[in-house]
C-alpha cells in the first residue's frame, strides 16, 4: 500500500472518529441542557409558590412540598454536575479527533 492510499485511509478513520466523537459530544450537550431547562423550570414553580402566603389550613402541605422542591433541585443540581463532567470529556475527546483528522488531511493534502 502506497503512502498516499495509507494516509487517505487514515483520513477517512480519522474522519469518523471525530464525526463519531461530535455526536457523542452533542448527546451529552442536550442532557445536560434537558437538566438546566428542568432545574429552571423547578426554580420557577418554586419562587412561585413561595411567594403566595400560605393559607393556614394548608401552611403544613405547603411547608412541605417546598421541602421537597429544595431536596428536587438538590439531587438534579447534582445530576446536573454529573453531567456537565461527562460533556466536558466528551467536549474534549471531539476536539482531539478533530484536531487529529485536521493534521490527517493537512498531510494527505501536502502529499499530494
């Protein structure tokens, strides 16, 4: 195999592995939004109900659903975290294989 067809066939790997490693990295991306978006969401039902006084027959209910709503945002802010990490890794990873399909194509295109 001659250097030219070796270096074509590196490209094309190449090629797909940072195709590959995007998709990954876009996967990840919507998570991570999807979780903003719901904390958001969460955040905003939950100033909401905060800001009516409780009436006092309900005071306890009410006591209690924000309690939850603290211990909701809680565990998605920590999933949140969590998924953040992993975009950074794959974020990572997306900018390796490009910049390696980028050096395949800049040398297949010298050698020519």
């Amino acid at each position: 195999m001659s250097r030219d067809k070796k270096l074509e066939r590196l490209s094309q790997i190449a090629e797909l592995k940072a195709t590959l490693a995007k998709g990954e990295a876009a996967r990840a991306g919507a998570t991570t939004e999807g979780l903003a978006m719901k904390i958001r969401h969460l955040q905003s039902e939950r100033r909401t109900m905060a800001s009516e006084p409780p009436d006092p027959a309900t005071a306890r209910t009410h006591a209690a659903w924000l309690r939850h709503c603290d211990g909701a945002l809680r565990d998605l802010r920590g999933e949140e975290a969590r998924a953040r990490t992993l975009l950074e890794g794959k974020l990572d990873r997306a900018r390796y294989e490009e910049g390696r399909r980028q050096v395949l194509e800049k040398l297949k295109s010298q050698a020519s």
